[in-house]
C-alpha cells in the first residue's frame, strides 16, 4: 500500500477522490433528503385538501350515506365519531393502518343512519379545525396495498363531532426518492472516476518539471560535472521557486569545490618549493658537510612550519570554529605581542589605548602578527601600532611608510595565495595567506578589516571589533 501510493500524483488523486466523494455523500443525502421532504408535503397537502372536502360535506348532508367520498385509490378516507367509531370508509377500502382507526366498514348506525329530524341543525358551533395532523401508514385498496400520508381533520357539526382521515399516496415520493438514489449510485462513481482521472493527468503535467530537475540532478550526480543546471520552468510557481534555488545551490557548491581545488593546489605549490629547498639543502649538506647552508635550513624549516600552520587554523575557520568568549584589552595584549618580537628589522612605534573586545586571544594574536610581518616587508623606516575605542568598536591599527597598496588592489590582497607582483619572491612575500587570515578572523569576530591610505603615505590596516560594553547596553 505504501509503495502504490509513494509518490505525490498518487497521494493528490488519493484525496481529491476522497474529498470530492465525501462531497458528493453530503450533498447527495441531502438532496434526498430535501425530495422526500418535499414530496411527503405535497402528499400531506393533498390528503389536507380531500380531508376537509369531506369535513365541509359533514356540515351540510343529512346522512352519513350522502357522503361523496372520494373514490380514487390513491386518497383512502375515514370518518370517524367522537367515541371512535368509524361512521363512514372509502368503499374498496379492505385494510389501513397508521390512522388509529383498523376497521374499514361502518358499525351500525353508520352510512346507513336515517335523516335528523331537523332540529340538530339549529347548533351554532359548526365548524372545521384548521389544526391537522399528519401520520403515515398503509391501506389495501381493491387488493393493492401502498403507503400513504394521512391527515386528519377535526369537524363539529350538527350531527356531532367527527374526524375525517384522508390519505395521499406516497407512490410517487418513493418512486422519485429511489430514481434519485439509483441515478446517484451510477452517476457519482463515474464522476470520481473522471475526477481522479483529471487529478492524475493534470499533477503529471505540474511534476512534470520536478521530473526533469530530478533526472538532471542524477545527471549531475554521476557525472560530477558542478557546472550544469536543472532546467527552470517559465512559471512563477513553488516549482520554478525549487529549480531556481537548486541552480543557486548548484552555484554556491560550484564555486566551494573550485575554490577547495584552488586552495589544495595553491597549498601544495607553496609546500613544494620549502620542501624541495630544504631537501637540496640537506642532500647537499649530506654529500658536503661543510656546504650544509644550516640558516637557509632552518629558515625553510620555520617557513614549512608557519605555512602548516596557516593551512590548519583556515580549515579551521572554513569548518566554522567560533573564537573564544573571553575579554582582551587591544592595548596590553598588543604591548605584549611587540615585546615577542625580536626579528623585526624595522622600528615600531606603538600609540596604544585602551579597548576591550570579546574573543580568542590566540586568532587574535595571530591578525596582529600577519598585518605586522605585513608591514615589515614593506615599510622603509617606520611601522605604527595603535589601539583606541571608537563609539561601540574598539580599533586596532597597523601602518607602515612603504609604498602602500594600489586602491584597485586593496579587496584582492585579501584572498588566498594572492600577492603583489613585488611581493613574489621567497625573501620578500609570505605565502599570501597572512591576510586572508587576518580577513577571516575579524569576519568571525563580527568585524571588518580593510586597508586604507596612510598618512605617511604607506598602507594602513584597521581592524574593528564589537566592543562588549556596548554589546551589554
């Protein structure tokens, strides 16, 4: 049963059956119910009508014989007095039920009573009820039994109090009712089939687009060719909605997995030529102790190390590690950053003030490493660190007085492995990886780096980060 109806055409058809069914149940037990209704009125006010037709005879004959009672099969009539007894009856009349009264022939003094002497006709009171009451039952009539709907009326007249039953045949409501019935039996089956026939052919043609995202998916899938698209249907619909989220998707994961390749190969560029160096160095040093080059060994060793370095905190920033919560002040943690270094072949002049910011103090450390190794690459005589608060951002800055960064260039330095064609040699460039960690950093800090003009005409890196205070208020 599951897999008969797993898909969505299946399940649509399913309930707009279902519903237009229970639709038709309801409205078709309701037009029955309205036709009998109707139908057993209007024999109600038939038999009404033949009632008081004998009533108004009860007023005017002398004798119950007089009586013109109606002598169609479909109204039987009853006369009855006011003890009960049955005065006066349809003349084929063999059987009835429903009316109180089970006797079909007259008792003595009946329709064969004799005319008053006159005097009961002097009784002012004459008249007929407009209250009638109705009951159903059945009749025999010449040998034919049928049901029928009575209604009785109350009559005063100068001979006494009667009560005429007058019936109506119900023939004709049972007869509408069951064509009614069979014509729904036929008709409502027939109209689910044609809606679940339409349900099912106009779902396909809506999934028919959910189809072709799907088996291109599959194509993409196997094929492992990011570069293709699912088709978008030209509709404004939740379909056209999915291809065109699809294909965004598609796009994102494109341009990860080109830049993963970017990333993989520019890594193992980067990793060869320290590698291959050091293995020259160390075949050659093997061969001829007393060439061994041990500076140029260990300053490719701490290149290798500070790549290797590089390449895991950016895993671990692409894997979405989030810094730490703790408090630092800018001013003594960047005064104790500059009394670490020692290899700096350029003065820096530290302005620092207090502003606190809320993160690992470790990423931190290494934003302020990279922009000052930055710097002193390209710095002639001076490089400048400054800490400040500015509102509700605390500020790091690094400047220095080299030749600065071309405006056209100053969002590129920022990606990975780019560097300036000045920058490319091994003594003069890193890896191109120090800012676009620093980039990073501050991005999961929830701040912003750029690079600017300096005022001494060299670049000018400022860092903002949220301040906690203001994040308190």
């Amino acid at each position: 049963m599951s897999r008969m109806f797993g898909s969505v055409r299946a399940r649509a058809t399913l309930g707009a059956s279902l519903v237009v069914a229970l639709a038709l149940v309801a409205a078709g037990a309701a037009v029955l119910l309205s036709l009998r209704t109707n139908l057993t009125d209007q024999a109600g006010s038939r038999a009404d009508s033949a009632a008081r037709k004998v009533a108004s005879q009860l007023l005017t004959v002398r004798s119950f014989g007089d009586l013109d009672l109606p002598d169609d099969d479909d109204q039987p009539v009853q006369v009855v007095d006011s003890d009960g007894r049955l005065v006066a009856a349809t003349e084929d009349l063999q059987k009835i039920s429903g009316t109180g009264v089970d006797q079909v022939r007259p008792g003595r003094g009946g329709a064969g009573a004799k005319e008053d002497d006159g005097d009961g006709g002097d009784r002012e009171d004459e008249e007929i009820d407009d209250d009638t009451k109705y009951t159903n039952g059945s009749a025999t009539i010449d040998g034919e039994s049928a049901e029928y709907r009575f209604a009785a009326v109350e009559v005063s007249s100068a001979k006494g109090d009667f009560t005429v039953h007058a019936g109506s045949s119900l023939a004709s409501e049972k007869s509408a009712v069951s064509t009614a019935l069979t014509s729904m039996l036929i008709g409502f089956p027939l109209l689910l089939a044609v809606v679940a026939g339409v349900t099912w052919l106009v779902t396909r043609r809506a999934l028919r687009p959910v189809a072709a995202i799907t088996a291109e998916m599959s194509a993409i899938t196997a094929s492992e060719d990011l570069a293709r698209r699912v088709p978008e249907p030209d509709t404004h619909d939740e379909i056209a909605r999915l291809a065109r989220t699809t294909n965004e998707t598609l796009t994102a994961l494109q341009t990860s997995v080109e830049r993963q390749r970017r990333f993989v190969a520019d890594a193992s560029h980067e990793l060869r030529s320290p590698i291959a160096s050091l293995r020259t160095q160390l075949e050659v040093g093997a061969a001829h102790p007393e060439l061994l080059d041990v500076d140029g060994a260990v300053e490719d060793t701490v290149r290798l190390q500070e790549l290797a370095a590089d390449l895991l905190l950016l895993a671990r920033l692409d894997a979405g590690e989030k810094p730490g919560a703790g408090r630092v002040d800018l001013a003594a943690f960047a005064r104790e950053e500059l009394s670490q270094r020692t290899r700096d072949h350029v003065e820096v002049h530290a302005d620092l003030k207090s502003a606190e910011v809320a993160g690992s103090r470790g990423q931190l450390a290494r934003v302020l490493n990279n922009l000052l190794n930055n710097a002193q690459r390209h710095a002639h005589s001076r490089v400048t660190v400054t800490t400040r608060s500015d509102g509700a951002w605390a500020v790091l800055e690094v400047a220095d007085d080299g030749s600065g960064v071309p405006e056209s260039e100053r969002e590129r330095i920022f990606e990975r492995f780019v560097r300036l064609d000045d920058a490319r040699t091994r003594d003069e460039g890193g890896a191109g990886l120090g800012l676009a960690i620093a980039r990073d950093v501050a991005v999961r800090h929830g701040g912003t780096l750029k690079v600017r003009e300096a005022p001494s005409g060299g670049a000018l890196f400022e860092l903002r980060l949220p301040s906690p205070q203001s994040s308190a208020e």
